[in-house]
C-alpha cells in the first residue's frame, strides 16, 4: 500500500504535529493531526481516528526531520503518556507555548498584551514532585505495572524508569511494582499518588480493601528500606491518613519571603517547586504590591501566594471556595507569624456576584490563580462593579493560568467590559516535555469601557467546547 505523505506546518495544543492533505487542484484539504510530528517535517501516518473534516493518527515515516527533532532521553517516550514533547528541543518547546498563549488571547479573547515577556524556565527533568501513578494487575504483562497511562489509552504503561519524577522516585517503580504484587490485596490498589516536600517523600497507597498483618510488614519493610512515608486512603481523598513512619512533616519553603508552607500528599501544591518559587516571586513583583496595599488572593489554597503577600502588602484577604482549606491557610498562616494581616474567607468564586465584591470591601491589588475552570463569574462581577463602584476597582491584577483558553476568555471580559489594559502576559514552563501550557497575565485599570462593548463570553465558551471535541 502506497503511503501518504504531508508536510507538517503547525503544533497543536496537544503537541501533535498539523498539515492537511492536498485536493485535486493542489489546494489544502483535510485537517491531519499528527502524533510525533513535528512543524518542518514531512511525514506519513497511520489513521487513528477519522472525521468529516479531519483525522487523526500517529507518525509512521520521517522523510525530512526538523532542526528542532531531538532524540528523547526516555527510553519510554511515545508510549507512556506522561510526556509528549520529549522530541522537541526544550527552548522550542517552550516557544510553543508562547505562541499557543497568544494565539488564544487573540482568537478567543481578541486580546493582545501590550509586552509578551520573556519565558520563566526551569529544570527540565527530575522536576516532578508530585505524580498519580496508576496501578494494575495484568496477567498478560507478568504482574503488576505502576506508573502512568499509555498515550490517549486507559491503560497503564509498562514502564521501569522516568525522566520527570526525581531519581530517588524514578528508582522505585519497579520496586513498587514487586512489592505490590507480594501484598493478598495487590488487585484492589488502582493509584499510588507521590508527594514530595523539602525532607520527606510521602506514597499514599489508595487500598479498596484493609491490609493484612503480612502486607503491613512488607509495605512497613519498604518504607524502611526507601526512606519514604505512606499515607493509606481506604477511601476518597479526605479519607487519606499518615500510616508509617509517624512524625514527618510534608512541607515546601519559599526561601525569598521565609516561608514554610506545610500540605498534605493529597492537597493540590504545584508539581514543580523550582517554577513554584520563580512563579511565586514573579507575580508579587509584577502586583507592584506597596505597603499600604490592601490585597485580594482569589483562589488562594493554601495560601501559596496569600502568605508571601503579607510580607509586602498592609493587608491581604484569602479568598477560596473550600472552608478546610481556608482553615489549614490561616493555621500556615500563623505558623509563618504573619495571621495579623491575613484573613481568610470561604466563598465559591464560581458563583461570585459584584454584590460579593462590594461586602469584601476595596482591594488596591488582586491575584487570580483559578483552576482550569477559569474565573468567569469574577470577570464579569468586576464588570458590573466598574458600572456602579468606579472607586472600588483594583488598579492591577496578576491572573495566574493553568489553561491558555480560559484565560484568554477571561482577559477578554477584563479588557473589553470591566476596562482593564493586558500590560504583559508569558508563559511558566512548570510542566517541561508536555503540552501542558501555565502562563501568567497582568491587567492595569484603564479608561472606562463605552457600555455594550463588542465581546460575547458566551460565544468563547462555545468556541472553547468546540476545540475541545
């Protein structure tokens, strides 16, 4: 069988190389996306999913290579689903993300920042300090396999190292694969989630049934022989106890302000400390946060950014939509001697009316670090307060991204009806060798938008759901 070959212009937000088949006449037809291709190359492909108007499928023949191809340093990469970029020189990586950022600012939200700034970067390997690792018993494979899900497959992939999780993790997978097989419940374990802080490294063992007196003994043995904690989770995530060796605290520091934030294996913290603290000290310079400053952290956890910020600010507010969370914020909070200029609130900000703004009282600055949800309800609801509470309005707000779609729908409320001016916007590369795009966006309050101005969020979110399918 003859095979087709395409030349790859583009990267999607996938990483999957983008060409298109050619009509009769030589124009551009079908939309092809390619697995393992990269922009420059001419490749053929294998047909994995097949529409009207595009197809999908994975690199079968490399007839010209780009400049940018690299050889992956995991011998598992294009199997394991855990990274998908691997082939990609990292600077071009990152420079991808740059253009998937500001394709979408402009195309979703019809936003241009004034200065794109220049990448925050990081390690690019052994940078994963937290990871859900599936586990399964596959009678096929031998045994027990843990680590991550094949690529765009539910199943677990056959692995026996990593690049991105640190050595000493990457070092026990097999290890942990022995020992879950010797345990009596080794077919009723699905996940092993890895959490690592400054001096402990925690393994919470998901179990669907209670260990026996043998099993505690070997998992006690393991702990032992690998310096590791474990934490046992009979059920959901609140469900998850310290189980052996006691007395370890899981903890994370932001050296720069004196801060040592205490978490559990289970709370969300961000995969990539190193980024985390050059992300941290980014978006508190580019606040501008004075000492007179009345500060609102939205979203804010744990109080990654809330804690910092009271190292600078007069005042700062915690706001999150979870009351353990906004809790355990305050204890860190005092932990870190700075409670007395911290308060914490639980609201849902997906919910957040400008009547909720108002009872907040005005903040002079505010952070936004959303999910991947984003914050609609807060754009519009800052909206509504530029309409009646010109007064109230913060002068500038950091929005903090962990997806460039929201974000670019969000700036776009912000800038065509609540009148703010995108200063600056870049990416953070927390997640290297993925497609994983963190960016961050810093708005300044500008002239008074003219009332019915022409931006339809409703029409974002349907565009958004549309590149989804």
């Amino acid at each position: 069988m003859q095979e087709t070959f395409i030349d790859i212009k583009a990267l999607d937000g996938d990483a999957r190389g983008v060409g298109h088949l050619e009509n009769e006449d030589g124009t551009p037809g079908k939309v092809i996306f390619v697995e393992g291709a990269l922009p420059g190359e001419r490749v053929s492909f294998e047909t994995l999913r097949k529409k009207k108007n595009w197809e999908s499928g994975r690199l079968v023949t490399l007839q010209r290579a780009s400049s940018m191809r690299v050889e992956p340093k995991c011998q598992h990469f294009g199997y394991c689903g855990g990274c998908s970029m691997q082939h990609l020189e990292p600077s071009a990586q990152v420079a991808m993300k740059q253009r998937v950022l500001e394709d979408n600012l402009w195309h979703l939200g019809k936003v241009k920042a004034e200065t794109i700034m220049r990448p925050m970067y990081g390690p690019t390997w052994d940078y994963r300090y937290r990871a859900r690792l599936s586990v399964r018993y596959v009678a096929k494979k031998g045994g027990v396999l843990v680590g991550f899900h094949e690529r765009s497959s539910s199943y677990v992939a056959d692995i026996t190292t990593c690049e991105i999780l640190p050595d000493h993790v990457a070092k026990m997978l097999v290890p942990l694969r022995e020992l879950v097989g010797a345990l009596s419940i080794y077919n009723q374990m699905p996940q092993i989630e890895v959490a690592i802080g400054e001096e402990t490294t925690v393994l919470v063992l998901r179990i669907m049934a209670p260990l026996t007196p043998a099993d505690e003994t070997l998992v006690k043995a393991f702990a032992d022989q690998w310096n590791i904690q474990w934490w046992l989770q009979p059920k959901g995530p609140d469900t998850a106890y310290p189980y052996y060796p006691e007395g370890k605290e899981l903890y994370y520091t932001l050296p720069e302000f004196g801060i040592r934030m205490p978490f559990k294996p289970t709370d969300f913290t961000q995969v990539n400390h190193h980024i985390n603290r050059v992300l941290v000290s980014k978006a508190l310079r580019l606040l501008e946060v004075q000492k007179t400053d009345r500060v609102a952290d939205l979203f804010c956890g744990l109080g990654n950014f809330t804690l910092p910020l009271a190292t600078q600010a007069r005042e700062v507010v915690g706001i999150e939509g979870s009351t353990a969370l906004t809790t355990r914020a305050l204890d860190n909070a005092k932990a870190n001697g700075v409670s007395g200029k911290t308060s914490f609130y639980t609201r849902n900000l997906f919910e957040v009316t400008k009547d909720d703004l108002v009872a907040l009282g005005k903040f002079d600055r505010m952070l936004i670090d959303p999910p991947r949800d984003g914050a609609m309800a807060l754009a519009l609801a800052l909206a509504e307060l530029r309409e009646t509470h010109e007064d109230m309005m913060p002068q500038r707000i950091v929005y903090v991204s962990c997806s460039p779609s929201t974000l670019a729908r969000d700036a776009g409320i912000l800038v065509h009806k609540a009148g703010y001016v995108m200063k600056k916007a870049g990416v953070v590369n927390m997640f290297p060798h993925t497609s994983h795009v963190e960016s961050v966006g810093v708005f300044e309050l500008g002239p008074k938008p003219v009332k019915g101005a022409d931006f339809d969020e409703n029409a974002v979110v349907i565009a958004e759901q549309g590149e989804q399918q």
